[in-house]
C-alpha cells in the first residue's frame, strides 16, 4: 500500500465513518468556539452565556440519541474510529447519552445557582464542556494514547473548575490540591502506558490482547522470567490513574479537601460525570486486557481500524479466551490459571476485589466524623466509587469461566448505578447549593430544623440519602442489589468475600446519612438559623431530580433494560 492510497483510506474512515459517529463531541466542540467568540464579538456578547451553552448541550444530547431510539443499543454494532484510536458500541452509545443528559441538566443547575455569572459564564461552561469531550474519549478509548489523553482532557479544566470560585482562599487551595496530585498521578500513568506499549509492541486494545496470548505468561511465569514482574508494574502504574480519577484508596486523598473547597455545583460534576466515565475506562481497561472480541480483526490481516504500524506485528492466529475456558470451574480456577490469558484476570479480580472493598469501607467510616455536607458527600463519593468497581471484578471472573452473558450482566449493573446515581448525587449536590445560598452555610448542623423552614427540600433530600443508601423502595436499591448478585454469580471465593463486606458496608453507611435525615426532620432549630427562601424554579429542579429517585425504584425496568442493552454488544 503506497503513500497515496494511505491518505484515502485515512480519509474515507474519517469522513465516512467517524465523523459521523463524533456528533456530540463535535457539537460541545462547537459551543466551546462560539463561547470563546463572545469575548471578541459585540454582536455574540449580547447572548447569555448559558443560553449558547443550553443550546449547545441540548444539541449534544440530541446528537448522542441512538438513530433508532434508547432501546436499540444492543442494535449498534462495534465499529473502530480514527483508525483504531476509538470504539463506537453499545456502551459508547449509552456513557456518552449519559454525560449529554447530566451536562444539559448541568448547565440549568449552574443557572439557577448563579455560579454562570454572565462576565464569567463563557470560561465556565467552555472548561464544563471540555472537560466532558474528555470524558466521552475516555468512555470510548480503544488505544492506550487515547486514553491518557482522555483521562489529562478531563482533569486539567477540572484543576480550573475546582478554583473557579475567586476571592475564597480554601477554593484556591482545591484547585492546587488536585493540580499537584493529578500531575504526579499523570506522570506514573504515562509511565505505565509507556512500560506496557514498549513490553507488548502495540498501544491498540485489542492488539495488546493478542500480544498478550502471544505473550504466554504462564510458561514465563514458571521460567521466572522478569519481564512478567515488569508488565505487571506496568497494570499497576495504569492502575495509579485510573485509581485517582475514580478518588479509590489510596489515591482518595485529593477528594474531601476539593469537594470541601471547591462549589457544590463543581462537585456535582467531579461526583457524577469524572466518576462514570473513569469506570467506563475501567471497564474498557480490565475488558480489554481479559477477553478478546471475536469480531477484532485478525493479526496480519488488512483491516481500516488498526494502525498499519501495528498489524506489521502480528502473526499468530487469534484464540478465543471461551476456548481456554472451562464453564464449570468457579472464577479464577487452576484450569483458567493455566490459559494464556488466565495471570491477567487473576491480576485483574485481585487488584480490583482488593482496592474496591477498601475503597468502599474507608470511605463509609471516613464519612462518620464529617461536619461538613459536601466533606460527608465526598467521603460517600468515595464510597459508591469502591461499590461501583465490584461488578467489573465480577466481570472479569465470570469472563474465565467463558460466561459471556452474565458478564454482560455485571457491566449492566455497573450502568444502572451510574444511572441512578446521576439522580441521587446530582440532587444532592443541588440541594446543598440552593441552600448554602439562602442559609449561607454548608455544616450539617446548621440543616437542623430544615423540615420546619422548607419541608419539600427537607423531605427531597432524605429520600435521596435514603436512596444513597440503597434502601427500598428507592432506585437506589436496584443496582446494589444488582451489584451483589453480580458477585455471587462469579463464584469466586475473593469476590464472595467482597459481596460480604458490601452488604456490611450498605448498613454502615446507614448511619451517617441517617444522621443528617435526623438533623433536618428531628432536631430542633437552633437559635441562630437563618430562613431557607428557595424560588419555584430552584424548587422545581429539586423535585425533578428527586422523581426519578421515587420512580425508578417503584418501576426500575426502562433504565435497566437500557443498561442490559447497551452490555449485551460488548462481548459478541
């Protein structure tokens, strides 16, 4: 193939084939420009910044819709954009509606709160909406480039966002907090990328897959060859961003002082969107490394969605991890032990099993002794960070035994949470936002009495904790309850141990959201409360994220016939 004929085809796929598949990041990309022109255009300048960025997220939405609607995720099929770069499936499909939904419903919470001032709304929303091109390019990685390059788009506005509140010396404070941890987070990361590309000779997912089979890590292993050491140093260097993107022990730290410090709206954000998206890459990441997709293409073939740099490696034909499998042998058996890709899971379901139950206890316990509500709410973040990272160790058991389909059903438990989650966590968030402008305070203690001064947001807000908790009725009792027949369905003696401590955890959390429930419907006011005055429009939005947290648990099978859809694409 000569030079001439590389250039087409470069630009045929992109012109035919990404592009179009790139509409929502396209139109934030769009928003972004017409935002920044404000500033040099009068006729632009008369616009409100948040009625571009209204428009331009509702557009993004519209654009991330599936062409044949939401139930037909399981209808789209796998496609390699970029050559190879990205990956176009169900689960894309699904994030990327996901982070459109909560960047629309964003931006009017930003409105309401008055955080969007119109002299510095076009900053704002121009780092919201290129922090979420971030987050889509991380949900839809397929190349270890792309994914740090995903992973440094999402967090470098994040660092701004965290400071974005001037004058206030422990919001300064944040944003260097989470600039120095990110930097040092980034360079390990990179490091590890570089470790595992330069071990493997690939970057490309399903390349590195191959390579890995090819690899033959149980006979190095039982050669104690040093390079199996190397390559697993490599995981966990990976593993070091992704841990800090997800705020998993012990990489947490930078979490309580920057949702303390930064607004509650920024909080929202990092809470809600930074989370869904870095355990989409984690789901791309452990996937990726554990299991090889039968519609890949094969090594030394030609093919439009692989690197031509990277198919000059391959040679050995492709082998189906099912193949090695044996279904009857529980997670991470001897049989799997001894199939070429059995060392990765067993890495896998250990360092994930390990780092999530004491992401998630740490976080519960932590969250006790909290005053603060947002410094509470980080702590919980942290916690259902560690609860969500279950299922994908689920995943990747069940994946050994050549268990496609319930895989598929421990990723859509992991999809339903993010889901819920949107509505429990974005609630809270604005919940304490509309209050800490009207009461001018964010300590727990100062919510006492809430239920006489403003019972709708009082009531509002203790479903939602409730539902954090994942009591039923509530939506948040679902995908728990999904996440632990997850586990079970793994048979794995680590990832029973783990099902035991999230179900110890879900009643420990109990306490401390009951103690604020307790504060704001029990306790009497105090002596120098302040009214609560919260506008129909403020009030409107509390309700409608608090519905669906009513709803969804009444009649939970829209969204998780949704999730279950857009699973059931990513091992076929």
């Amino acid at each position: 193939m000569n030079l001439h004929e590389i250039v087409d085809n470069l630009i045929s796929d992109t012109v035919q084939t990404s592009l179009p598949r790139f509409g929502p990041e396209l139109a934030l990309c769009v928003t972004i420009v017409v935002l920044l022109l404000t500033r040099v255009l009068p006729l632009l300048d008369r616009i409100p910044p948040v009625v571009i960025a209204f428009i331009g997220s509702l557009a993004a939405f519209v654009a991330a819709i599936p062409p044949d609607g939401l139930g037909t995720f399981h209808a789209i099929e796998r496609e390699e954009l970029f050559t190879g770069l990205l990956v176009y499936d169900g689960m894309t499909a699904y994030f990327r509606l996901f982070l459109m939904a909560f960047a629309v419903l964003f931006v009017v919470l930003s409105q309401l709160t008055g955080i969007a001032d119109r002299e510095d709304g076009q900053d704002y929303f121009s780092l919201v909406f290129g922090a979420t091109i971030g987050m889509c390019i991380m949900v839809s990685s397929n190349h270890l480039l792309t994914m740090f390059l995903g992973v440094e788009m999402a967090s470098v506005p994040s660092y701004v966002l965290a400071g974005i509140v001037k004058g206030r010396r422990r919001s300064s404070e944040a944003a260097l907090k989470y600039a120095v941890y990110g930097a040092g987070a980034a360079g390990v990361m990179l490091y590890g990328t570089s470790l595992v590309a330069g071990l493997l000779g690939s970057a490309h997912f399903p390349t590195l897959t191959q390579r890995l089979i090819e690899f033959d890590l149980p006979t190095r292993m039982a050669d104690r060859e040093l390079t199996v050491m190397v390559l697993a140093l490599a995981g966990l260097m990976v593993g070091v961003g992704l841990a800090f993107k997800l705020s998993a022990v012990p990489f947490h730290f930078w979490c309580p002082d920057v949702f303390e410090g930064a607004s509650a709206e920024v909080g929202a954000f990092l809470s809600v969107a930074s989370k869904a998206a870095a355990l989409a890459l984690l789901v791309r990441v452990a996937v990726g490394f554990s299991y090889e997709s039968p519609t890949a293409a094969k090594p030394g073939e030609p093919s439009p969605h692989v690197a031509a740099s990277e198919q000059e490696h391959a040679a050995a034909p492709i082998r189906l991890v099912a193949q090695h499998s044996t279904a009857n042998q529980p997670g991470t058996s001897a049989a799997d032990a001894e199939t070429p890709l059995g060392p990765v899971r067993s890495f896998l379901i250990t360092l994930i099993g390990v780092v999530s139950i004491v992401t998630c206890t740490f976080g519960n316990l932590a969250a006790y002794g909290q005053r603060n509500i947002k410094r509470m709410l980080a702590y919980s973040t942290i916690a259902h960070a560690g609860f969500m990272m279950m299922p994908v160790a689920a995943a990747v058991a069940l994946l050994g035994e050549g268990r496609t389909a319930a895989a598929s059903e421990a990723i859509s438990a992991l999809m339903l949470y993010a889901a819920i989650y949107l509505f429990m966590n974005l609630g809270a968030f604005s919940i304490i936002a509309f209050l800490r402008n009207s009461m001018q305070s964010e300590e727990i203690k100062d919510y006492a009495g809430l239920i006489n001064r403003s019972p709708v947001i009082a009531v509002a807000f203790t479903l939602i904790l409730f539902s954090l908790v994942g009591l039923p009725p509530l939506a948040g009792f679902w995908p728990k309850l999904r996440v632990l027949q997850a586990l079970f369905e793994s048979h794995s003696t680590l990832l029973t141990f783990v099902m035991v401590v999230a179900a110890a955890n879900t009643a420990l959390s109990l306490v401390y959201y009951l103690r604020v429930a307790k504060t704001m419907c029990i306790d009497g006011e105090p002596d120098s409360t302040r009214p609560v005055s919260l506008g129909f429009l403020q009030s409107a939005f509390v309700l409608a994220m608090t519905l669906p947290v009513v709803i969804y648990g009444v009649l939970p099978n829209s969204v998780a016939a949704w999730a279950q859809s857009a699973a059931s694409g990513l091992f076929h």
